[in-house]
C-alpha cells in the first residue's frame, strides 16, 4: 500500500507533546488513524493484524462503489445503501454521502455494509434508500453525515452478521446469545477475498428460514446470494488460473553464461568490447521523444488492474484459502421454520482464524478440520448446546436446523477437555485402578456415569471450579478425608471440574465446591452435603456415615478407627465401633423374623457375633477383624 497510502508513527508518550494533550485519554496503544486527502481523521477498530488493515485501507480509499444496479450488491453484502445523487463536482449531497461512508468505516472496517452511489435521473430529487433482508427504506431526514448514520444503525435489519469479539470483558457475543437460541457458524474470513462460501451458504438458508409469509425480497435476496454462490466459485478459478499461468511466465528467465577461459588461469587482464557496428545490428536506434508505453492508456491501465488483482489474490492466498461448499445443491426446505416455535434461531457467523477458543469452549474440534468450520446451536436459556456431526453443506445445515426446530437433537455433553489443543493446559492424572497408593479419581464427562454408576459401590465426589479460589481450601478437606478412608472397600473418591465438563442434567451442580455423595445401589437418591454446614473433616466424614449402609458403616468407622494415634482416642472409637455392631445386630435379627433366607441371615449374626467380641476383648487383633469385616454383607 506503500503506493497509495503514507505512512507515518507518532510518538504519543512524550509528556506535554502536542499528540498527549489531544489523546489524552486513550485507553490502549497503538491508535491507528487514517487522514483521507480532505476531512478528519477515520480511526481504524479492526485486528491489529496486517491483512484487515490492507482490507480496511483500500476500503479507505474507495469508499463508495458504483454498479449498474443494486442488485449487483445485493447478493454479496449483508446492508446496501444506495444513493440516487448528482455526482458533479461541488454537489452537496454527493460530499455528506462520501464523508458518511467514510466515518462508517470506523464502525464497519471490512466494510459488510456498502455505500452505493447510482446514476441521478435528472427529473428526480437527490434521495437515499437502505435495502433491509425484508424491504426497502427511504431515507426523509437532514443531509448531514451524522443523521445518516444514525438512521442507518436505527434501521438496519440483518438475518445474520459477523460477530467480532473485542478480546476484552464485553457482551459484544452476549447480545446475540441472551435473548434465544443461537446458531453460530465458525469459519475462516480472509479480509482480502470479498466472499466467504459458507457465510453466503448460511445467509441463503436464513433467508429461508425467516420467509414465513412468503416475503417477494427475502425470496429474491435468496436467490441473488445463490447466483452469486456459483458466480462466485466460477470466477475464483478463472482468478486463480490467471494467475498461475502469470506467475510460470514470469518464472521463466534467459540465463546467459559467457565462459572465460582465463578464470583462475591467469593474472592478464582481459578487455571484451563490442564494436559500435555490432551494437547497431542488435539494437537498432528509436526516438526517445515518442513514449511507445502510455501509463494512463486503456490497455495499460487494465493490465495494471489485473496485475494489481492477482497481486491480492497471491497475498490472499498467504493468510488462508478460500474454501467453497463441494455442490451447491439443496435438497431440503426450511421455508418459514422460524414461525413454527416460540423460540426462532438466531443466526451469526465467527471467524474461527481468530477466535478458534471459543470453539474449543463449546467443544467444537477446529483442529482436525482441515476447512477449519463447524456449527454449533446455543440455548443459554436451555443451558444446552448442540454440535452438528455431520460435514457442513447446505443440506445438512438444513437438516441441523430441522432437528432442532422438532426437538429431536440430543444435548451435546463435549467441551474443551476433550479437544487436544495447543491452549488446553491440563496435566495428566494418575490412574487410580492402577496405583496402590492412595489415590482421588480425576473425572471428566467421557467417564463420569461409569465411575458413578458401579454398582454396589459408594462414590463421593468433589466438584470444583478453575475460577472458585474457595475450592482450593476444601479441596485439602476433602483429599484429608479420602485419604483416612482409603482402607475402605467399595467406596471411591473423586473430583471433577464442574466449570470445564458438561454433565446430565440430574448430576449439574449450580454452584461450587459441592461435595456429592452417591450411594452403592440405590443411584437415584444421591445426596449434596449440606450448605448450612461448614465443609470440615468431621463434618464430611460424619455425612459419610451418616449415609452409607450400616455393614459398610461398620466398616468405615474400623478404618478411622486404625488410623487413631492416641491411644484413648483409639478406645473411644473401638468402643463407638462396639455400639455400632450391637445397632447391625438389632437390625438384623429384625432381618432374620421376616427373612426367607433365614440361613444367610443366620450367618451374618454369628460373623456379627465375634465382631463384637473382638472389638470388646481383642481390638489389637487387626488381622482377625479385617479378615471378619470381609466376610459380613449387607
């Protein structure tokens, strides 16, 4: 752009400067401003990458565009506003509908919404219109740039739109997420290439979806996106074949090798001259007056343009390939969907070049995709998302749109811990079905339900969060109480990270720590620790017991109870274990009454019996118990 634009750095952090005193409140450097030749200053809010500011420069530079009719522009560009102006020098009209294009660029840098200026009919007033997905509007206000743009934001109506985040705190993605559901398309946009395949896919489709009452413009529009698909595609490889064969013809260079045979042979000085005679042979004399190459000439200019073009074309191709859909083909209709439900889906497009991330969050693999795009639908409301399967195509976006529309799509349970990415920072953990040590399963969503869900096992699990400081606290509390309860058979520990793993329904805790306690067969009445309790060792091992079965309460409280260093703290709690077994007892003879199996029962009194006697004469006999301990059942 060195050709056409001046470039210039200005140092704004001298104090006292005249550049201090005018940005004086600038909240992040570097403030990048473009000076048209007249007029003020156009910031530029875009990437601070190289491609969009080439995009946002040469939109700069040509700020409004003149086709042959609307419809030219109406199948590339989400807004077109044009303008029916006397165009002469001087025209007043012409300057507020310049200088409104160009402070538009502010706010639009890749320039979605274009400003077009159309042949004035000399019996009719200077007038402005705004072509909306559904209509037309007239512009009745002044003619001034500010009321132009502030008539256009107040009226611009789009199906669906880029969404850009800022990279800081804001609620720019929020603003299409909050009020329903949503689909976003992720997809690479080359600022450089005009079109975007499947964000003009996603456009034809939404046109269809919010056609209920069978709207004239949103079915043309649909069909101008559709032409402007295939026209699209065709002129690409026309572009792209153009410039390949440029490029081998320029690769092509005569080398020319003259051989001396004196090279390291010799120290004479060798003179090669070409006779005045000879010269006038190969080159004949031509008048330096006439200027056989006219810069400004029509053949000259167009292969200027053409050179310029795949100039842009190569350098496109630097940031990312364009990437079209295989057929356009449409085999299914979602005419009118958005009339069908309360809740209508929203439509926005990301670039999954910049914010691959928020991607990864809702677990859609960017990674292995070699198109880098995928579609996903969010419910904030529902607390649901769901990804599309499938390869994208027009087909089956269609399809993904009717399943959701009828309810019959699954909820997807993916997130960023399954993607295997280069910003996934997540250190690998210890498998506890292979370590005889003490050990906390790690859990996360691809294992949740079958670690849970064993039966006759007791499984009590720590949920945590990232972003939850308190965690780190009760999370010393609940790895101090696993580890007293190591020793005791069928029942787990684990923990999960609630913020990171996508659960069912029954097993999404609102909040965080929240310690769960699952028992060994009945599933379904699992239990959350108490939030009027402080979370304590005491206090979670007492919810322990107070939950579990009374053979494996037995069992616990004997586990505690060898880990007793003093000796009459050991007492106190042999002897709870005494009174424990007397409780198992009772209930079991109560057993034994209404019990067919009244064999079984009997034997589990007597194994019960010389618990009992154990704990009460030989409590140091550690073998025996445990060996007792082994053989009772529930």
């Amino acid at each position: 752009m060195h050709q056409e634009v001046a470039f210039a750095a200005v140092n704004c952090w001298q104090p006292g400067s005249e550049c201090k005193r005018q940005y004086s409140k600038v909240y992040k450097w570097p403030v990048l401003i473009a000076y048209p030749t007249h007029g003020r200053g156009i910031q530029y809010n875009g990437p601070l990458e190289a491609f969009h500011m080439i995009k946002f420069l040469q939109n700069l530079c040509k700020p409004l565009v003149r086709p042959n009719n609307t419809d030219d522009l109406i199948g590339k560009h989400d807004t077109v506003i044009s303008a029916n102006i006397n165009v002469l020098p001087g025209s007043y009209e012409y300057a507020v509908f310049y200088s409104t294009a160009l402070r538009f660029l502010e706010r639009d840098p890749f320039r979605d919404a274009i400003f077009a200026v159309l042949p004035q009919k000399q019996d009719l007033e200077p007038s402005i219109h705004l072509h909306v997905w559904n209509g037309t509007i007239t512009y009745d206000g002044e003619w001034s740039p500010e009321s132009l743009t502030a008539w256009i934001l107040k009226n611009s109506q789009q199906v669906t739109s880029w969404v850009a985040p800022t990279g800081m705190k804001s609620l720019t993605l929020a603003s299409f997420v909050q009020p329903g559901p949503t689909l976003i398309l992720f997809t690479p946009k080359n600022p450089l290439f005009q079109r975007v395949d499947y964000y003009d896919m996603l456009k034809e489709v939404t046109y269809e979806y919010y056609n209920c009452a069978n709207n004239t413009h949103a079915a043309k529009r649909r069909e101008l996106v559709r032409e402007e698909r295939l026209r699209g595609r065709e002129n690409y490889q026309k572009l792209r074949q153009r410039c390949l064969n440029r490029r081998i013809n320029e690769g092509k260079r005569v080398v020319t090798s003259v051989p001396n045979i004196w090279t390291n042979s010799t120290f004479k000085d060798i003179c090669n001259c070409v006779s005045n005679e000879m010269i006038s042979k190969i080159c004949p004399e031509k008048d330096a007056s006439v200027l056989t190459v006219d810069p400004m000439s029509p053949d000259h200019l167009l292969k200027t343009v053409a050179e310029e073009a795949c100039r842009e074309f190569l350098l496109a191709h630097r940031y990312a390939p364009p990437i079209f859909e295989r057929r356009v083909e449409n085999s299914l209709d979602v005419t009118g969907f958005a009339c069908q439900t309360n809740s209508s889906l929203g439509f926005v497009a990301i670039d999954s070049l910049r914010f691959s991330h928020f991607a990864e969050k809702l677990g859609v693999d960017l990674s292995n995709s070699v198109q880098k795009t995928g579609v996903v639908i969010v419910d904030e409301k529902m607390e649901t998302h769901h990804i599309m399967a499938a390869n994208l195509n027009g087909t089956n976006l269609r399809l993904f749109i009717r399943n959701f529309t009828q309810n019959t799509l699954s909820r997807s349970l993916r997130s960023r811990v399954h993607l295997k990415t280069k910003s996934n920072h997540f250190y690998p953990h210890l498998d506890c079905s292979r370590s005889s040590h003490f050990c906390v399963t790690e859990l996360a969503t691809h294992n949740f339900l079958d670690t849970i869900l064993q039966p006759n096992k007791v499984v009590v699990v720590f949920y945590y969060s990232k972003q939850c400081s308190f965690c780190n606290g009760i999370g010393y509390v609940f790895l101090t109480a696993a580890k007293l309860l190591f020793g005791v058979e069928n029942m787990v520990f684990a923990r999960i990270d609630g913020d990171a793993n996508l659960l069912p329904w029954e097993y999404t805790m609102e909040s965080y720590p929240t310690i769960l306690f699952i028992p060994a067969n009945r599933k379904s009445e699992s239990r959350a620790f108490p939030k009027n309790l402080q979370i304590t060792v005491p206090n979670l091992i007492g919810f322990i017991l107070a939950n579990v079965e009374p053979v494996l309460k037995l069992k616990t409280m004997w586990s505690i109870c060898c880990q007793t260093k003093f000796a009459d703290e050991k007492s106190k709690c042999v002897a709870s274990v005494r009174m424990e077994t007397l409780t198992v007892i009772d209930k079991t003879l109560k057993e034994w009454r209404n019990s067919t199996r009244k064999q079984n029962v009997l034997h589990k009194l007597q194994v019960l019996r010389h618990l009992h006697l154990l704990f009460a004469h030989s409590p140091e006999e550690v073998v025996k118990i445990r060996s007792y301990l082994t053989k009772v059942r529930d």
